[in-house]
C-alpha cells in the first residue's frame, strides 16, 4: 500500500514529485472539500438532494391542502415584494403575490381548479420583483423557456409543459474507443445565411458527424444568451435552452438522434460566469450584487465584462449543481466542457500568467472556493451518470484537474490541451518554414502532465473567429477563395493543403488522449467566424458553414475532409489517441524530418519544402509479432500525398518498406524509406502475406 493511501491530499504527489513542497497546501485544499460537502451534507442532507433545486423553485406540479396545482417559489433573501405577472392574469402585477417564507424564499401555489385553463403551456410571465433599487419585471432564474418580447430588445419567459413530452426512443450510447469531439454551434451551422435550428442540425450536420468518425459532438451556445455574438458564453437563462434554435422538445430530439448515431452529446456549460444584464439575466435579481455574485471589484470580471459567482454561498452551489443535474437527466446530455475554468480559479483569472511555477497553482493566487465547486459539479456528474464525460478548459494545467476526486484532483475525465493551437498559430506567424525546428515541435506536443488526459487539437473556434485566422487562412490566405479547384496549379494552394494535413496529422498523433475539431476546420474552411453586428451590417455571411465546398470533389476541401475521415479512422482501428509507446525514432533538422512511433504505428514527416529523402534509414521496432506473424515489414498505411487527400501520388499506396537487419537509431533492425517534400506517411508493421 502507498504510504499516501490515507486520501489526505497528497496524492497527486505520488504522481509527481516536484509536488512535495507543497504536500500542506493539497492537505488544505482536501480539507475544505471535504468540509463543504459536510456544510452540504448538514444542510441539505447529500450532494444528490442540493442538486435538485430546480425540482423545488420556479414551477413545480404539485398540491396543497389536496388541491393539485402548480407551485412557484424563487429564492431572493433581499427583494421586499414579489409577484407573478403575465397572460395569465393580464400582466396584472398586483393580483398573484408571493409570499415570503424563511431562508429568503417566496411562493405561491397557483390550483388548478383556478387557473389550469389560464396558466397554460406557453404562455409568457414574469416575476415583478419590489427591490430596494425599486420595482423590476424580471425573468425567473429556473426559468425553462426564454423568447424574445415582441417591440422590445428584452426576453420574457414562458411556463413550459409540454402536452406531449418527447419520448427518448435511443439509450445513452456507450463510447467505443477513445474520444473524438466534433465541436458544433448548432445556429451557424446551415449554409444559409440565417440562424439554423435544432431539426436541421439533427437532419443535415449530425449524420456527417457521424459518417466523419467522431463520436462525440460538443454544442455550443444552447444556454440561453441575450447577444447571439457572444458565442453563447454571455448566458442569462441558465436552465433554458436558447430558443434561437427552436424547442426544448427539438433539442431532445437533436440528442436522441445522435444517440441513435452512437454520438455522446457534450454540451458547452457556462458556470464561469454571468451576462451583467437585469432585465434577462440574475443581476440583481433581489437589488444586490451579491445574491449569486462576488460584491464589489471581485464581481466583475475585467477582460469579459461580466460578472463572477460567489461559489462559497450554498444557495449559489445549489442553482449551479443543480444546473448540472438538469441537463443531464432533462435533456440526457452525456457530459460537459466546463467553459472558463482558468478564470474561475484564479483570483486574477489567469490573466496575463504564464503558470511556469508551481506557487501559483495555490493560495494566495487560487479562489479555493470555485476549485472545491468544480470538485463537487465532477462528483456529481459521475454519480448520477457514471460514464459522462468531464472536459476542462484550462490553459494553466492546474495539478489534478484530470485526477479523479478520489486521488485528489479536481475530477475532470480530460483537460483541453490549450498550448497546441497557440504553439501552431505562433509558428505560421513568426516563423519560416526553413525555421521550423523538429524536436522542439514533438516535445511541445508530448509536453504534458502525465497521467492525466488531454484532449488535442489543432484550432478550435477560438481560432476561427474573427480577429484571428485559422490554420488553413494562415497558409493560403485570400488564395483559398480562388484556387482550390483541383484543376487550377498554385504553389500556395500546394503547400496550404500539404501543411494543413500534416499539422492535423502530428498534433492528432501526438497531442492528447482525445481529439477535438471546430465544425469546417477538418476540410479548411475558408472564411473565419463572425456573428451578425452592427460593424458588419447584421450579416450572417460569416456566421454559416459552407457545406458543399467540401462535398464538391472538384474542389480541395473535398480532399481534406476525405482525409481527416482516413486520419480518425487511424483511432477507431489502432487506438492511436491512447496507444504506448510514444518514441522519438529519428530527428533531422536540416531535413526538416521527423519519426516516431506511436503504439504499433511508425509516423514519418518530412516537412521540408524542397528536398526529397530516399532510401532514408530510420531505426524500428522490428522483433515484435503481427497479428499474422512475425514482422518482416512495413506497410504504408496512411499517405497524406494521396490523390485522395489533394496530393500528388508520389509514392505508390500499395507501398511496403522490407525490415532489415541493419542496426539504426540504437535499433537492431531498420527500414529504408522514401518521403517527398511536404509529406507525412504513417507504417503498420506486418508480415509479407498478411
């Protein structure tokens, strides 16, 4: 047994060693997780029972003195008056008041017998709540269903009970393999320069999905948000689907077919922070700042002008778990990627850090608080769903936040491999291609903690938005739009298609556990990502995704999408996300050339511009058994110069590589091999009838 099995804190430091100066402050850290899920536990009897508020506030079907109705409750300990107004009652906002009950709560039940034939599916309410700021109509913080005010810029809310509730016809799938995550904004993903919807989505975009080879499909925006520009990271309505699609009822339907798809469905969960708005949002809700948020300076978050929750307050804890369980159960989501978890954890939000010391991984710099909720929302997912998924977007690489919680950690299944992206844009940018340097690229990608999972990626949407570029901007630039016609020669066109396939192809095979892409990155789309506003004209040219550009075979994203299909496949056959060994076979920097291997696959890259190897050795693995006998050689298995992928055909796809008894590389056995410029194979070691 490990002398650090006792679950004090520490250890992660069995893991990693250079934790040990700091075996106090894990013990500190454990200590206040383990004391607030006592205050939990005191106060409200389990984490299962604080995560069901919203089975408690907003609208609840239920009776009184065995009158069967519905029961409205709000939390808001400073309001001074409450009522309930809407077409119910004429927007009269004096005839249904709530009344105050203990711990800050006001309710009021609403028989049947009275109002079931006024208070009914869909129609609109709000809650008008008397503040010390003065009188305010205001949407309900459980609400479910959000729609724009007709004439206004606001949002008024809508007491949601469906006559007839979806019924899920798929199981949650079970994922197979290693996590691949389609990245998807389900408004700007129809070709038309409109907002898309939750059918079209479900009818056009997830069979692609699907047929592409990811098996998971992260959603963007569906928190609802005032400002559709925001990406869907302002959010207002956290228990309300953004109405901008359509339904609650077509979002369940968008989740049951991909699970009919065998797709885990992820969505892009927003608890970093809020939209300051009063009219849509929780900002004083009950005439102070603090009810949900940090008071003062600390409230305010200066890069994102929004406000910061107080994660130290149960009732905050409360609304935000409870904030998990409800898209968990209500709309079978199989997990989330917690947005922001860099700016909730530190007290400066990361901002302007570059984390290379483990001090700042700890008090005086971290908010402890909102590290201790990230623990129990982790907890809690995996009770009531243990096989969902956790993802993290941090850039700091907080110690622990992919261990589980009973190693310590912060409980997160995967951490985003936030440095790659960065890494490849900063090279595009600054450096030639005569500049790259081989090892320091495989060491920037393999750098990571260990053990502890990463999900890789090359961009993501926060290299298409506009401002930024995406890689295949980066490297074909305003020639995209005019060029990519298989027919049409260009040495721009040439090299863009050829780097963007082996970036992909290098940061997949040796960036994380998992893979991610942004929706129209896998075959370069050619425009970056820009919500309609007023310094565009309100257009949604930018807003879209062209479709038909990669189903043109005629055109060059046709081929990088055939090719990014061929490179996830390397994972659903291989394993090539979570084989072993990763193994450095061979660097030359004044080639640009660069071999590894990764499991039973050799990956070779030669990204020199020019000059072509022949006949060139590298050291293998060649003692091993195949499936079929013993290895006498290696198979080409993946060229990204294939006619198929936009290229040139150079080396012929039904290429072997004999073993050779020759000692290379501190290998007793070697294989000779020939890699044009701008090329990337990757070799499967087999026997000569296999």
């Amino acid at each position: 047994m490990s002398e650090r099995s006792t679950n004090d804190g520490t250890r992660l430091i069995e893991h990693d060693p250079w934790l040990e100066p700091f075996a106090d402050a894990l013990r500190t850290r454990h200590e206040r997780y383990r004391n607030t899920l006592q205050r939990i536990e005191d106060t409200f009897g389990s984490l299962d029972a604080i995560s069901r508020g919203h089975e408690y506030f907003g609208f609840t079907r239920g009776e009184c003195d065995g009158r069967p109705g519905v029961w409205f409750r709000e939390w808001a300990p400073r309001a001074v008056a409450m009522t309930l107004t809407g077409e119910f009652n004429d927007w009269n906002r004096m005839s249904d008041p709530l009344s105050p009950e203990a711990y800050g709560i006001w309710t009021r039940f609403f028989p049947d017998d009275e109002y079931a034939q006024r208070l009914t599916h869909g129609s609109a309410l709000k809650v008008h709540v008397h503040t010390e700021l003065g009188p305010m109509d205001r949407l309900p913080p459980f609400t479910r269903r959000v729609m724009p005010e007709a004439n206004t810029n606001h949002f008024v809310g809508q007491y949601w009970q469906p006559p007839k509730p979806h019924k899920w016809r798929h199981r949650r799938p079970k994922l197979t393999g290693n996590l691949r995550v389609y990245e998807a904004h389900v408004g700007m993903a129809t070709e038309e320069e409109r907002v898309g919807t939750y059918t079209e989505f479900a009818r056009d975009v997830l069979p692609r999905i699907a047929e592409a080879g990811y098996n998971a499909v992260q959603l963007m925006a569906i928190q609802e948000h005032p400002y559709y520009g925001s990406f869907g990271y302002q959010v207002s309505n956290f228990f309300a689907p953004s109405s901008r699609f359509g339904t609650p009822e077509e979002l369940k339907k968008l989740i049951d077919k991909a699970h009919g798809l065998s797709l885990v469905v992820l969505l892009d969960l927003v608890h970093s922070h809020a939209v300051k708005n009063t009219y849509e949002g929780l900002n004083l809700f009950d005439g102070t700042q603090y009810q949900y948020f940090h008071d003062g300076g600390r409230g305010q978050h200066p890069a994102w002008d929004s406000l910061c929750f107080d994660y130290s307050k149960l009732e905050v804890l409360r609304f935000l778990l409870s904030n998990v369980r409800y898209w968990l159960e209500e709309f079978r989501f199989d997990g989330f990627r917690f947005d922001g978890v860099t700016s909730m954890m530190y007290l400066d939000h990361g901002l302007g850090r570059d984390f290379t010391s483990y001090d700042q991984y700890f008090p005086p710099h971290v908010d402890e608080d909102a590290i201790v909720y990230l623990q129990l929302a982790n907890q809690l997912v995996h009770e009531i769903e243990p096989d969902a998924i956790t993802i993290a977007e941090d850039m700091s690489g907080m110690v622990g936040i992919a261990r589980p919680i009973e190693d310590d950690g912060l409980g997160f299944d995967y951490r985003l491999a936030m440095g790659l992206p960065d890494y490849w844009i900063k090279l595009l940018k600054e450096r030639t291609d005569e500049q790259w340097h081989m090892d320091e690229i495989y060491h920037t990608l393999i750098n990571r903690r260990q053990h502890e999972k990463h999900i890789a990626y090359a961009e993501s949407h926060d290299q298409a938005l506009v401002g930024d570029k995406t890689i295949a901007m980066w490297l074909m630039d305003a020639d995209i739009y005019w060029y990519m016609n298989n027919a049409q020669p260009n040495l721009v066109i040439d090299r863009g298609v050829a780097l963007h396939k082996m970036i992909r192809l290098l940061t997949f095979a040796l960036g994380g556990e998992g893979w991610l892409s942004f929706m129209g990155n896998e075959f370069g789309h050619p425009e970056w990502v820009d919500f309609p506003r007023e310094g565009n004209g309100f257009s949604y040219k930018y807003a879209r995704r062209q479709w038909s550009l990669a189903d043109n075979p005629h055109l060059r994203y046709h081929a990088l999408g055939a090719f990014d299909r061929t490179m996830v496949e390397l994972d659903a056959e291989y394993s090539v996300l979570t084989a072993w060994p990763i193994e450095k076979l061979n660097v030359h920097e004044d080639f640009k050339l660069l071999c590894f291997q990764h499991g039973p696959l050799v990956f070779a890259f030669n990204f020199h511009p020019e000059h072509a190897v022949e006949h060139y050795r590298i050291g293998v693995p060649g003692a091993g058994m195949s499936g079929e006998g013993t290895v006498d050689q290696y198979k080409l298995l993946l060229d990204t110069d294939a006619t198929d992928f936009g290229g040139h055909a150079l080396v012929s796809p039904d290429t072997t590589y004999p073993l050779q008894d020759t000692p290379q590389d501190h290998r007793e056995h070697s294989i000779q091999i020939y890699l044009p410029p701008r090329t990337a194979q990757v070799l499967l070691p087999t026997t000569e009838h296999s």
